[in-house]
C-alpha cells in the first residue's frame, strides 16, 4: 500500500484536508488492496482539532509518534498560517520526514511550513495568490509562482489556494496509476481532471500600484476611466504633469511595470467584470475596454490568465443563472 500522510493543527483549512483525503479515498474504489492508499492524519496535538471554519478534525496520532518514510507527506494551509509562530520541534520533524519520505507537498500556504523547515530553498513552488507575495519575501531563496494551479519541482509539490489540493491530488493520482484512473476520480467527485488556466483568473489582477500623493496615482485614474482612448506616452505624461521621458522612468522605477503592461491588465480587468456580470457580446466588451478587437482581447486573456475570454466567461458569468 502507499502510505500517505496529512498533517493537520489548529486553524487548518478543513478543504485543504478533506479535498485530498477524498480524492485518494475514491481512488482506492478503483484499485486492488495491494496498491490503494492508506491515509493518515497527523495531529500536532492530541484531541480534538479546529479547523478555521470551526469543523473538529481527529488525527490518528500525534505527528512526534510518526517516523516518516511514507509516499507522499502532505502539509494543508490555513488562513492564519502564515502569522503561525516558529516552531522548531516541527521543523526539525517535517525536515526529517520529508527526507525520509518519497515525495512530500503542500496545499495553499501550506509552504509556509515547508519553508520554516529548510524545504523551500532553491525550490520552486506555488501558493494561494494572496500569499504569494509574503511567501517570496520570507523565503528569498524560493522561486514563487504564483499563477499555477500545482507544480511540481523534484520531489516537492505544491499548490494553489484550497480546492487546487484537489487538483494537486489528481495529478499525482495520474503520475502513480496513469491518466484513466484520475479521470474516473474526477468524474466521480465531479470536478475537472485539468482546469484551464491558471490561478490568476480567480485573484484582483490589477492592486493599486501606487500610494494615493504620487502624481502617477492619476494616471491609474485616467486610464481605468478612458479604457477606450488615446493611451500613448505622451498623453499619460501630460495627465501625469511630467515630461515623457521623466514620466516613463518614474513610471517604470515606481510601478515596476511598463506603462503599457498597466493598461492590459487595466483592461482585462474591466473586462473580466463585463464578463461576469453581463451578456454583452464579445465584441462590445472588447470596444469599450479598449482591446480594439476581440481577437487581441482573447491574446490578452490567453497570454495572461491562461484561457480565452469565452472561457473565462463560462467560468464566472452568473447571467442567466438562477
């Protein structure tokens, strides 16, 4: 049997739990004794568990009476994870174990406690989108990508926020029994085998860039309110007040982006809100975004969400829904 393990703590996400579990546990209906998974939830305390939404969780055992080596140890999230504080004795344990073990992982900020234990340096990773940002600062010596759904960088895997555990578990379902048992899995939990895109479709793209007393604050003003007209340089530094060439310096030393990266993701999104919250056809909301037209919209998306606009659509629209 593979041994797999899951650690859970107080404030743990109950999704980035029970997503996994559920999917290896349908798993097993497909496979003989001999090659199912056998689950194990490891406490970092005895009793009974919250979990941030308030669901009690019970762990076999405390994870101090386990000595790794198993398939795969997986660490779950939790919204307060990140301000968790430092504790060596689970450090020193999830280091060991995941040496001692053939692959390990973890779900949403998960990596958090991957990286407290030395098990991010060099690596490459993902994280839920909101804690994408925090995770590369705390951990310089990470790679964090934020827009993908899983990755896999050597024996470490990782995933995106809450229900990309699930995504995660398919895929290494995939990698240890082939594609047609994963597929069997997903159909029986009705969810996708592969979602398209990545996790940038479902996080604000655009945050504000800029603190509200820089002068360029009124070019991001400007350019979400006149989507349709003239963006060029010169118009941008005169709404700025600067020279161009002062303003596209300024521009690029403040918002670390380039003025016409600003306005795409401006664009899409206003677009992807049109896309959600209307039935306006593609080529209107690409005319009063800006795009010009709904092949260089589609581009946009493809080259920045990972699908076209139409899917997008089929994902977030709510008009018709009832």
């Amino acid at each position: 049997m593979r041994q797999i393990a899951i650690l859970i703590f107080p404030g743990v996400q109950s999704l980035d739990v029970a997503g996994p579990l559920d999917v290896f546990a349908e798993a097993n209906r497909f496979l003989p004794p001999a090659d199912q998974y056998r689950l194990t939830v490891l406490g970092t305390e005895t009793g009974l568990i919250p979990s941030s939404n308030g669901l009690l969780l019970a762990a076999h055992c405390l994870y101090s009476q386990a000595n790794g080596g198993f398939d795969l140890l997986l660490v779950p999230g939790g919204p307060s994870l990140p301000d968790r504080p430092y504790d060596p004795n689970l450090s020193n344990w999830l280091a060991a174990a995941a040496q001692a073990s053939v692959r390990h992982g973890s779900v949403c900020n998960g990596a958090f406690l991957l990286g407290s234990a030395g098990l991010l340096e060099g690596r490459k990773v993902t994280t839920h989108w909101n804690d994408a940002a925090l995770l590369a600062n705390r951990f310089p010596g990470t790679t964090v990508d934020a827009d993908r759904l899983y990755l896999r960088d050597g024996k470490l895997y990782s995933s995106a926020g809450v229900t990309a555990g699930i995504d995660l578990s398919l895929f290494l379902i995939s990698e240890d029994f082939g594609p047609d048992l994963a597929l069997k899995v997903a159909k029986r939990l009705v969810v996708f085998t592969q979602r398209s895109g990545g996790q940038s479709q479902f996080s604000p793209y655009l945050a504000p860039l800029s603190s509200e007393t820089s002068p360029l604050t009124q070019v991001q003003d400007y350019v979400r309110g006149h989507l349709d007209r003239d963006m060029s340089i010169p118009r941008l530094a005169a709404v700025a007040g600067m020279s161009e060439r002062n303003f596209a310096r300024v521009f690029a030393a403040e918002m670390q982006i380039t003025p016409g990266e600003f306005i795409e993701r401006a664009r899409l999104d206003v677009a992807r809100s049109m896309l959600e919250a209307t039935d306006d056809p593609l080529k209107v909301i690409a005319y009063r975004c800006g795009f010009g037209s709904v092949t260089r919209m589609r581009q946009a998306f493809v080259r920045r969400l990972g699908l076209t606009a139409q899917q997008y659509r089929q994902n977030f629209g709510v008009v018709g829904i009832s």
